[in-house]
C-alpha cells in the first residue's frame, strides 16, 4: 500500500529524510520485517519500528496508514521472496532445495532479523481478525504461486493446489523445527544427504519425470 507524500513537513522530521521519502518509507519496512519476524505483531510497537528506522513515528501512518497497514505491506514483500522459481525440469525441486538450505543458514535473511520470513508468514496474529484474514490470504496468494510452478497439461488445478500446498508445507515445516531447535538434523545445511533426501521429496511432490 503506497500512499501519496503531502506537501507539508512532519514537525521533527529532519530536511534530509523529507527530501528522501522513499528511502524513509524502505528504512520503516526494512525495521518492521525484522521486528515482526522476530517478536510478532503484538509485541512490537510503532515507536520501536520508527526508533530502529530513524525515523519519526507519524511517518508510519503517513506512509502506511496504521501498523496494520504497515503489516500489510510488510506481508506483501514476504510474499514476493516465492517469486521467480525456475517452472520446468528437475531444477525446480533442486532450486527449491537450494533456496530452503540457504535459507536456513545463520547469516540469511538479515532484512528479517536473520529470522526466516517462512516464520513471519506463519506467525499467529493475536487479537485483530483483518490481522488474521490478510496474513491468510497472504499465505494462500504463494501457496497458489507454487501451484502454478508445479502445474502441467497433465495435471488439473486441484492437484496442482494440493501439491503447491504440500511443498509450502515441507519448506515451512523444516524452517519451523529449525528456528524452534537451532541443533536439530536440520543444523548442518551442507550436509549431502539432506539436500539429496529433501531434493527427493520435493521432486515426488512436485511430480518431475512423471510420464
């Protein structure tokens, strides 16, 4: 959600930062990713956000219309780390894979406070139930662009959507256990075995090779 920048200054808004609106409004989100990936929705305030951006708090409403707002924007660039996957051949299971494992390593995902944005997605939004709906249809819009990944002439929407489903599940199931226990089977990502048993999975689900 982008809303139009008024022509008067923000009191307490330095010159430098209204010259630049679109860096201050990229500083806000990159803040927000971090803090509601690793603390959850309720537990951050907008003060924290605009204090961990440098940035006055009136701008978050200016920018984003309310911390729902700024949520909802947040979800939507967490969406987007599901695009561009390769759509055909044995690539896409291995690319999947390959993303996955990286994903999981110590030093990913420092937009999101080193927390993988997996995590955001699936984080209970406690108390506000619009919180709650676009968080779901959030979650149904990349579950619906894998689909689209695994889809064939030979396969119809409905096992298309249950296999996207079941693939989303493996990647969030693995980056969950992960977070939750950081030594588990899951700690050595360069592990050969692994990547070839999680690579094998996804190939069955996605359906590769199938005649």
């Amino acid at each position: 959600m982008r809303l139009h920048e008024p022509a008067a200054p923000t009191p307490g808004e330095p010159a430098g930062r209204e010259r630049n609106a679109d860096a201050t409004r990229a500083d806000l989100l990159r803040a927000a990713k971090r803090r509601f990936t690793v603390f959850g929705f309720e537990r951050t305030t907008v003060r924290e956000i605009a204090a961990d951006a440098g940035a006055n708090v009136s701008l978050i409403n200016r920018y984003f219309g309310s911390k729902d707002g700024l949520l909802a924007a947040v979800l939507a660039e967490t969406a987007h780390v599901f695009d561009g996957r390769p759509t055909e051949g044995a690539a896409r299971s291995e690319t999947v894979i390959d993303d996955l494992l990286a994903g999981l390593h110590p030093d990913a995902w420092p937009e999101f406070g080193h927390q993988n944005p997996l995590l955001l997605l699936l984080r209970d939004p406690a108390g506000d139930e619009a919180t709650a709906d676009l968080r779901r249809r959030t979650l149904t819009a990349v579950v619906h662009r894998f689909a689209a990944d695994i889809e064939s002439d030979d396969m119809d929407d409905e096992e298309a959507r249950l296999r996207g489903a079941l693939l989303f599940a493996l990647m969030t199931g693995v980056a969950s256990l992960h977070s939750a226990l950081p030594d588990n089977v899951f700690g050595d990502t360069d592990s050969p075995m692994l990547r070839r048993l999680l690579t094998e999975i996804a190939a069955s689900i996605t359906a590769e090779g199938r005649e």
